[in-house]
C-alpha cells in the first residue's frame, strides 16, 4: 500500500465507501492550490459532489 497526498471527497455519512479520489500519486508534488484545480476539473467531469479535502490517500 502507498500513502500520499492527494485531493479527495469524503464518502457520504450513511455510505459505507470510500472517499472519491481525485488526484494521482503522480500529482502529489504540485501545490494546495495546483492540486485543488486539477481535483475540482476531475470532480465536475465526473460529476463528484461534494466538498474537497486534500491530505493522505492511501492506496
């Protein structure tokens, strides 16, 4: 398993998933700000509701 920073939503409160990962270890390096981009560009092509977190994705 790799651990990493990344860009995420949080599954919903009743569900019994996982977040929705919106970034790639490959991305991991770019700033808060970079990272948030590419996240919201994601969530809105995939139409990923809700609010985004960025911190450890581990895999």
């Amino acid at each position: 398993m790799a651990t990493y920073r990344a860009a995420y939503v949080l599954p919903e409160a009743d569900s019994n998933g996982v977040g929705v990962l919106l970034t790639t270890q490959e991305q991991s390096t770019l700033t808060d700000d970079e990272l948030m981009v590419v996240a919201r560009q994601v969530a809105a092509t995939n139409d990923v509701d809700g609010e985004v977190f960025i911190g450890d994705w581990t895999d």
